[in-house]
C-alpha cells in the first residue's frame, strides 16, 4: 500500500527493493509485492518497475550520507507548500 500511496504522490518510474537478505528471498519478496501490487485499484497512477537493489548491508549508510546532500543542495520544499 505505501508503494501505490507513494506513487500518487509522487509519480516514481522505479521502486528499488533491498535488504541483506539473500537474492531468492529478496526475490520472493518482490514477486510477493508484485501480485499485492495487482490487487489496489490504480486507476489514474502509472504502475512503478519494481527493481532489486544490489547494495544490501551498505543501503542505510549510503541513505544517511546522502542526506547533508539533500539538505544543501535539493529544492526548498517550503517552496512547494500553499499557504
């Protein structure tokens, strides 16, 4: 459900699911969410490729280095809010 809330939101193209888990069980995973996917009506969003990521262990640390990134240089988003 937060993939297709996210997606009304949002309008992603990709959908990266990754975890230390091994490949097989990231993969049932993702045709598990694939056929969850199927079943929420979706009428005027575009669907998300659901990818697999490749980082593993290594994704929370690259995330959190990545949000002094977002702070400094990414739109304001005050910018965006109607008051």
């Amino acid at each position: 459900m937060a993939i297709i809330a996210g997606q009304a939101i949002l309008d992603m193209n990709y959908v990266v699911l990754d975890s230390s888990l091994p490949r097989h069980l990231k993969e049932r995973v993702a045709s598990s969410t694939e056929a969850t996917l199927a079943q929420y009506d979706q009428r005027g969003i575009s669907r998300p490729v659901l990818t697999l990521g490749t980082l593993g262990n290594n994704a929370r640390a690259l995330g959190a280095a990545l949000l002094p990134f977002r702070a400094n240089f990414s739109a304001d988003e005050a910018a965006f809010s109607i008051s």
